[in-house]
C-alpha cells in the first residue's frame, strides 16, 4: 500500500468534514492546519440554530437561478472557510494553511474551479492564514499564496472570485 502525501491526507480530511454541509448545491469542508496540527475545522451550512436548507427542502439561490459566485446574501450558509475561522484565535492561525475541498451536492464530484468567495478571501487574509491549498482532482490540487490576494486584489476588478 503506497502511503498518502501529507497535502493529498490533509484535503481528504478536509473532504470528510463537507459531508457535514448543508447546501442543496456545493458543499465545502476547510481545515486549518499549522506545524502539522490541525487547529479547527468548518463546513458548509446554516448559522447555529437556524434551519439549513436540506431541512427546508428548498435553496433560495437555487430557485432564482443565480450563478455561481454572485448574490451570497441570499444563502443561508455560512462558508466552509468561515466557519473554520472563527473556531480558532488569530494567534493560532498566523502563517497557517487553509485546505479546501468542494463537494457537488447533487452528484458528489469535487467542485470545479474551486475558490474563496470575495469574503472568505477578506477573513482569511486577516486572519493571517499563509496559503489555501484547494483540490481539484482527487489527488491534483492548487496552493495559493494568500499574499497575492492582496497584492493582486481582484475586489478593484467586480469579479466575483468565485
């Protein structure tokens, strides 16, 4: 049995905790890791208390046709990054990494392309967190430097990022 690269074992507990998530569309797991210990974890869904969307039966944005990336204030979700974030103190997170996997709800394949939203790009940046290593194929994945978003700041553009 060959053994799993560490990146590849950390994105596969990543993808583990999105089985947690709530979305009717994409579900996202994020886990934040410094000096090989995992200091929290986040998913995707609804703020504590309130009702998710797979317990209402509907998704707002689902049912309006809004694309993917554009109107989050119509979501009821809280992001996997978020959510991963505000489980841990800044001084924990300080040149951490951030691993993302998203999670097609409806057929179960990674999500395509996968990113931060604009926000979650603004929190990880303040939290001080060092890279975001996203997957995009079961063992392929990206590792983006946080510091270029900040010095290539795609906000002055009115891209959505996603």
């Amino acid at each position: 049995m060959q053994r799993t690269d560490k990146v590849n074992y950390y994105l596969d507990i990543a993808q583990t905790v999105a089985k947690r998530g709530t979305c009717m569309r994409r579900n996202f797991g994020a886990i934040i890791v410094k000096n090989d210990e995992i200091i929290s974890t986040g998913y995707t869904g609804s703020p504590r208390g309130r009702k998710n969307c797979i317990d209402l039966g509907f998704c707002m944005r689902e049912n309006l046709n809004i694309p993917r990336g554009e109107r989050y204030e119509l979501c009821r979700s809280v992001h996997a990054e978020m959510n991963a974030i505000i489980s841990a103190s800044r001084q924990q997170m300080i040149g951490s990494v951030l691993y993302l996997v998203g999670v097609d709800a409806k057929d179960k394949s990674i999500v395509d392309n996968a990113c931060s939203c604009s926000l979650c790009k603004r929190m990880i940046i303040n939290a001080g967190i060092d890279k975001v290593i996203i997957r995009d194929t079961e063992t392929d994945f990206r590792v983006i430097e946080v510091r270029d978003w900040i010095f290539k700041d795609d906000s002055l553009s009115g891209q959505a990022g996603y």
